[in-house]
C-alpha cells in the first residue's frame, strides 16, 4: 500500500494526465495533493473506459477479420493457383465479367459487349474506372485510368507460359497458343479498338467464351506492375486491381486491405473500411478465436464440423446464438476418376459406380453439407439440369449384376488418394463399399502433386481428384475433361468417344443457352454409360460470422462480396 | 592451425550439405514444371517451363551450375512464385531464429533456476519439473498451450516480420513449448554434473578452506560443471530447428517451418535446396561459436588443442 501511494505521489509530481477522447482533449494538472489525484482518477475512469470502448467498438466495426487457414499466394493474377486464394484477390482485383448472385454473367469492366458470329467479340470498357491509387504510377495523383490497353496488355500476358490460368484462352483465342508456346510476339486475335473498346478474335465460334472470362483468374491489371522497377514487388508488396478494396500491406501473417475511395461502383462503395485476413492454420485455434470475437468471420473446415454441427448438419444452438451463417456453393466436383487405358471393364467401372453410396459419404463425412452427383457438371451452373437421378445413383442389385458380368477376378486395383479435399476420407469410405460389393481396392496416399504426375502418366488405375471449375457453363468443362484432343491433360480418364466429340463440337452453334444446356445433359448422359468416373458430390460450405455484421453475399465463383458488408450498428 | 583445420571441416561439412539437398530433392519424382502449372496447362507448355528451369539439362551440369551460384551467395528464385530465395528465407530464418533465441533464454533462466534450487537444497522440485516437462509430447503441449493462448493470452496477433514490439510478446508461448525438452534435458545435465563435482578433492579442499556450500557452487563447481551442458546445449540446437517446423504451423508462425512444408508441397526446389543450406549454415555457425566458448570456460581444452 505504501509502493502504491509513493508511485502515486512519484506520478502526481509529473503532473499531468491526458486523457484522448476522439477529438476532446481533457488535460488535468495537479500539485502536491495526492488525495485529489487519486479522487480525480476514480472520477475519470468510467470516462476514460467508456472512451477507450467507444473508440474499441468504432474500431471493430469499422473493420472486418477473416481468419484464413493458409499463408495467401503472391497476390500476382499471373502466379495464382489456389482457388481459395480468391477469397482475398476479388477484393483488390476485378475481370471484364463477373457472376451475379444468379451465377449468370454480369458486367464488371466491360459495360456491355457484342458479337455476331460468336467468334469475334467486342467489349466495351467503363470510363469512368481508376486503378487503385500506388507508388506504380509514376503521377502525382499515383493513379490513372484503366484502358482497353490494360485488358490488351492483361490478356496478352495470360496467354503467356507464365500464366497458370492459360488453359483458359489458349485453345480459344487465336494465336494465344502461338504465343503461349514463344512462337509469336503478340498474340493475334487480342486488338485495341480505342480507348475503351477491346476485342478479341477466337480460333472458333463460342457461345459460351464468356463463361470463361469470369473467374478471378482473369482479372486486369496495369501494366506498369509487370514493368523492371516493380516486377519484384509485384503481388508481394504491391497488388493493383480496380476492385472495392486495396492492398495496404501484406505478410504472411496478416493481410490488410483498405477501401477504395476512387471505387467505380457507388452502388457498391464498401461500407467497412479495413479487412484484415489473419492467417490462423490451426482450425481449433481459429474456432477459438471467432468465439472470443477476435476475428469476425471463418469457413468452417470439414474438421470442425462435429464440433459444430449437429449430427442432422444444422448448426448447434450455441453458434447459433453467437453467430450468424452463410452456406454457400462453389461450381466444384469430388470424384474417383478411371484411367481407361486400365481400367478397360465397362462391367467392372459401371458395378462400382452403382456400388458407390454417395449419401453414406456425404452424411459420414460432410454431415450433409454437400449435393450427390451422378456427373460432373454441378447442377445449376448456368440453370443446367442434370439427366441423373439422385435416388436412382446407388443401385446394390444393378451393381452386383453389373460385376458378375465383368471380368473382373479378385485382383487389387489400387486408388490413389492425397492430403487434399477429403480424398484420403473418400477412399476409406469408398473402399469399404466396394469391399462390401466384392472388389478389392488398395489405396495408396501420395502427395497431391505426385497424384496429378502419375494421373498424367497413365499409370494411376484409379485416383481421387477434386475440381473447383473456373468456369460458368457446362460446356467447357464438358470440351475439358472429355474431348479426346484433352488426353492426357486435362482428359485424365483418358475418355475417347468419337460420338461425344462431335456432339461437345456441335455446342459451337448453339446460341441459346437454354438448348445448350439440354444438349451437355444428353452429352453427359452418353458419357456416364461409360463410367469414365465416378463422380461423388458438389460441396458446400459452411461460413460463421459475427452478429456485429450483416449483408454478407457469396457467389458461385466463391467471390466473397466484403463491400456488401455492413455494421449492424 | 586447430582452428583453420576446424574451419576445413566446417566448409567441407557445408559443401557436403549442399550436395546432399541437391541430390535429395532432385531425386524426388514429381515434375517441378508440373507442379508450377498445374494440372490443366498441356504439356508442350509444361515442357518449355522444364526447359527455362533448365531441368532439362543433366544432373551433374545442374549441380555445377547451382554450386557456382551458391558459392556467390545466390540461391535463385523460387519455381513458384519468382520470389528472391535469399530474401524470403533471410526473412523467415529471422523469425524463427528469434523463437529459438527466446526459448534459449527460458531455457538457461530454468537451469539457473535449478542451480539455485540445488543451492537452497531443494532439488526435488527441480527433479519433479524436468519429469512433467520431458514426459509431453510436443503435439500436445503445444495445442493445449496454443489453445490456452487463444482464449486467455491478449497477444495473439503476429506482424509476419517481428516489426512490432508486441510480435515478441506473440512468440512467448510457442517458445515455452519449444524450451520444454531442453529445459528438463539440460537442468538434468547441470544437476548431475554438480553432484558429480560435488565430491571431487578441489571441492573438498575448498570446503576445508572455509568457503560457504553456495560459494563452492558458484565459484568452483559451476565452472566444471559448464562444459557438458554447454556442449548438450550445443547438440539442442539442431534439435530445436526442428522442434520449430511443428510449432510454428501450431501457433501459425510464419518461420522456417512453416516455408519449408509448404515449399515441399509445391515442389519449389530452389526455395527448399536454399531453406537446407542457409538453415545447414546456421547451424554450423552456431557450433563454431560454442567450440570457442569451451576454451574460455574451460583454459585446459585451449591448451590440449594447441598440442
């Protein structure tokens, strides 16, 4: 008691206190009189707390947390690969097109757009769009407009073999290919028309070119950030986009981006004025760390689920009451892919595939966070209906007859599985199913890379494998994965169907998209008699998220819509 | 001369690291091209990336390129992402050098508490801590105490960069985690070695002089008691580079370890042949500065080195 009144005295000699209220400064000034110091403090603290709460709770609504499980990547539209990266890239960086909350395409840069035969299409840019403001401008306003030389210089360089996302527009534009393979300086069907007109010429009509365009992978960027001077900086300390938010700083641990004043969207200027993304790999560490309200926002993992759902998926009473959810869905697929170069029995692959209960999987180990699939277009993408019966997919007695057809004779047939997207789970599950029918299956878990070298080499009989489709309609994902001039990359199956090429070329024609639809369900259909996989469920995902928010919108494309985003207060 | 013989060997083990991690991670199947563009891009593409990663090339003319370039203190730029090897690894061996350093603290602060506990003859508290310590597992230790941290610990948020003051606060509790095993290793050593030196003549003699049991303790058996822990000090250090790989994915700590598995992941060869040698080199160095403590604790390993 004595330490603490000579502190006090110590303290009361020097005399002053400040106390910073936003902007009302309180100065008190007292001598010699500890008493008064003391009656002084007592009276002022409930003031200074309220203050330093009021300033606390200014803070935490004027910014929004997200925990995030991974360091992001380079934040270079160039280098990025993991579709879980976009969570951060759509804040700073936007494309031509975008999806609405429909998942149909809506403009973003591009206001409207025009083609006549569907293979020369013509783009007309927003004027009014500045990138965001940075040192890469060499301006004393440190931005400028964006071009239609920005989209010629941006789609240029996506075509270059430094480009993970050119299998997008190599096989579609004309002379990307060239140009991918160092063969051109330019590529040939990107031209500049004026300032704000930009078109591109593809190899072949397509009306569904679009839907490949408006993904996060396919953003404009200046083209200053590929210049010497801040090619090393590049989507590590610097990020420009046109986007809602722009890169403040960047760590690995700790991302934060601030509003874009000079936003084009005033309908969609951010009402929140800082994200910070946390990284936090720990997935019961981040839970904590939600419920003490030290971040605002996490995706449920697959791991947590028990933790936080009920066994029926709906979410338990106690993150009911703290915190508000948001399921949503991404056009992605989980399957077990056949390399039928092997796996040459019909009988065999269409036994297993009636022998798959998908949902025991998807109850076992999503709680029910998922949709069965009986192929691999996600239902939805773009209004596709698929030709599969959810009901009709497990079939025990089709199965076992599908097998005694077969030749198959007791052998192992070994499964690769990895570290990514449940796959080691799946093929647990799987496993014992088709123990149950009588094949034997090994698994054997490798890395997710190793999984894709051996995939590609042919000699993986069976595989898991996840995709997370960038594109926004059922056909180039149908000219993807089926077409045999896509063998072995990204035809993995190794699917070969002179009948099926033809038909997925045919799409080419057809303009109305309610018919093009029609035709992939009949394509897909055709291709599943063959089993070329078997293709499981399309995930969902579970988001929690503070009360202190609301407005909270995701896309299809997994486009996180912070500028939505609003206090509640 | 003993010590350009010592500085020989060093060099020599350090070339033989560089080699070993070349041949490691060269002989790993994965395609590193493949593995940058991923599965969709075709494989004339991915072809022509090998060709500029000169992978191309043979193995025995990739190492002497890499050595010459390694030699120059360069070690390239990640397959990934481009980023500077030297710098990204400069910056993540600075956090977890600082981790290390502040567990190494904890860790000499706990065996003088030991020391003072066998001062005070209390050495059963000291002997019932080291059991607690050394009987957990570092898996578990370190998710109850990152568990523990994220619910009642104030300094949770880390700058990525040790650029605020509050970022060491932050590496606190990963760094307890990290000074367990040592901590019970070494106050086990420390406490050994005095009862060993306890019954030694000079201490006898000492005694008989009229010196107090703690002045014997701390001007006369310490000393000889220093050179073994110092030298289980040594050989902790390697072990706590890679204590470090599993604390700082549970604390999420963006170190050594935490680049080094996801560099494995992506197959960045550049980026783990640069982790290995630059963490190889640490290490190396670390050793050479406690071979030159011995020495000055100890005058009588000077002189036997000097013959």
């Amino acid at each position: 008691m004595s330490n603490l009144l000579k502190i006090l005295q110590k303290t009361n000699r020097q005399q002053s206190v400040e106390a910073d209220c936003s902007q009302n400064l309180i100065h008190i000034k007292t001598k010699y009189n500890s008493l008064f110091f003391i009656v002084a403090i007592a009276l002022l603290a409930p003031l200074l707390t309220a203050c330093s709460d009021t300033k606390k709770e200014n803070q935490e609504t004027s910014q929004f947390v997200i925990g995030i499980a991974a360091e992001p990547e380079r934040l270079d539209p160039l280098t990025m690969k993991n579709p879980k990266t976009f969570i951060l890239s759509w804040q700073i960086y936007e494309g031509l097109l975008g999806l609405d909350d429909e998942g149909l395409i809506a403009p973003r840069l591009a206001e409207k757009w025009e083609t006549e035969d569907f293979k020369t299409w013509t783009f007309h840019l927003r004027e009014n769009v500045y990138f965001q403001s940075s040192e890469i401008f060499d301006n004393s306003e440190n931005t400028r407009k964006m071009t239609a030389e920005d989209a010629l210089s941006t789609y240029t360089d996506y075509c270059s073999a430094d480009a993970y996302s050119s299998f997008l527009l190599t096989d579609s534009i004309k002379g990307c290919a060239d140009y991918n393979a160092g063969k051109a300086d330019s590529v040939e069907g990107l031209q500049v028309i004026d300032e704000h007109t930009f078109q591109i010429t593809l190899l072949k009509p397509e009306p569904f070119f679009l839907n490949r365009l408006t993904t996060a992978w396919i953003a404009i960027f200046p083209k200053e950030a590929r210049s010497a001077a801040h090619k090393e900086s590049w989507g590590l300390q610097t990020a420009v986009g046109t986007g809602p938010y722009r890169l403040e700083s960047k760590t690995d641990s700790e991302i934060i981006l601030v509003r874009n004043e000079k936003y084009w969207d005033k309908s969609r200027q951010p009402a929140i004025g800082k994200l910070i993304f946390r990284v936090i790999k720990n997935n019961q560490i981040r839970l904590a760390e939600l419920n003490k309200g030290t971040i605002d926002l996490m995706v449920v993992p697959n791991t947590l689920f028990p933790t936080i759902l009920n066994q029926d998926g709906s979410v338990k009473e106690e993150y009911k009451k703290d915190f508000q959810t948001e399921v949503y869905t991404t056009y992605n697929s989980n399957m077990i892919g056949f390399n039928l170069t092997s796996m040459t029995d019909v009988h065999l692959r269409r036994a297993m595939n009636y022998g798959t209960n998908r949902e025991l999987i998807v109850k076992k180990l999503l709680f029910g966070h998922a949709d069965v699939t009986g192929g691999t277009v996600p239902p939805g993408i773009r209004g596709y209906v698929p030709p599969f019966k959810e009901d009709a997919l497990f079939d025990p007695v089709l199965a076992k007859k599908e097998l005694q057809n077969s030749k198959y004779d007791g052998e192992e047939i070994e499964m690769l599985v990895h570290e990514v997207a449940n796959s080691e789970q799946v093929g647990e599950i799987f496993q014992s199913q088709m123990k149950d029918l009588g094949v034997n299956i090994k698994l054997t878990k490798m890395d997710y890379n190793s999984v894709i070298g051996r995939m590609i080499k042919g000699d993986a009989p069976m595989f898991g494998m996840f995709f997370d489709y960038v594109f926004s309609s059922p056909e180039p994902i149908l000219l993807n994965l089926f077409t045999s001039a896509k063998r072995p990359v990204p035809n993995f199956m190794q699917y070969s169907n002179v009948k099926v090429d033809k038909a997925i070329e045919d799409l080419r024609r057809i303009g109305d998209s309610t018919e093009a639809n029609k035709q992939c369900a009949a394509i897909e259909a055709e291709i599943m008699e063959e089993v070329p996989a078997i293709f499981l469920y399309r995930e969902k995902y579970l988001t929690l998220y503070s009360k202190k928010f609301s407005g909270l919108s995701i896309n299809q494309h997994g486009h996180f819509q912070f500028e939505l985003v609003k206090s509640v207060q | 001369m003993h010590v350009l013989q010592r500085s020989i060997y060093y060099l020599s083990l350090w070339l033989g690291i560089v080699l070993f991690s070349f041949i490691l991670f060269h002989a790993v199947p994965t395609d590193p091209a493949r593995a940058v563009l991923g599965p969709n891009a075709g494989e004339e593409q991915v072809q022509s990336l090998r060709i500029r990663m000169g992978l191309d090339q043979p193995l025995p003319k990739q190492f002497t390129s890499y050595l010459t370039e390694v030699l120059q203190f360069n070690f390239g730029t990640s397959f990934v992402d481009n980023r500077s090897v030297q710098v990204e690894v400069g910056q993540k061996l600075k956090v977890t050098l600082a981790l290390i350093a502040i567990s190494l603290v904890m860790t000499l602060l706990y065996v003088g508490m030991t020391i003072t506990f066998e001062a005070f003859n209390i050495a059963i508290i000291g002997r019932l801590l080291d059991f607690i310590w050394v009987s957990l597992p570092t898996m578990f230790s370190g998710l109850l105490i990152a568990l523990l941290s994220a619910h009642y610990y104030p300094f949770t948020q880390f700058s990525g960069s040790l650029s605020r003051w509050t970022d060491l606060l932050f590496l606190l509790p990963p760094a307890f985690v990290l000074a367990l095993y040592p901590m019970a290793i070494l106050s086990r050593i420390i406490r050994d070695e005095i009862a060993k030196v306890r019954h030694s003549q000079f201490v006898l003699a000492a005694r008989a002089n009229g010196l107090s049991k703690r002045d014997v303790l701390y001007q006369h058996i310490l000393r000889n008691a220093m050179i073994p822990m110092l030298a289980a000090l040594a050989n902790q250090i390697p072990m706590l580079f890679t204590s470090t790989f599993i604390i700082e994915i549970m604390f999420s700590i963006p170190g050594i370890g935490s680049l080094l598995i996801s560099s494995l992941l992506q197959r960045d060869f550049p980026m783990l042949e640069g982790i290995v040698i630059l963490n190889g080199l640490v290490v190396i160095l670390v050793y050479m500065v406690f071979e030159l403590l011995y020495p000055i604790i100890d005058p009588r390993i000077k002189s036997s080195n000097a013959e």
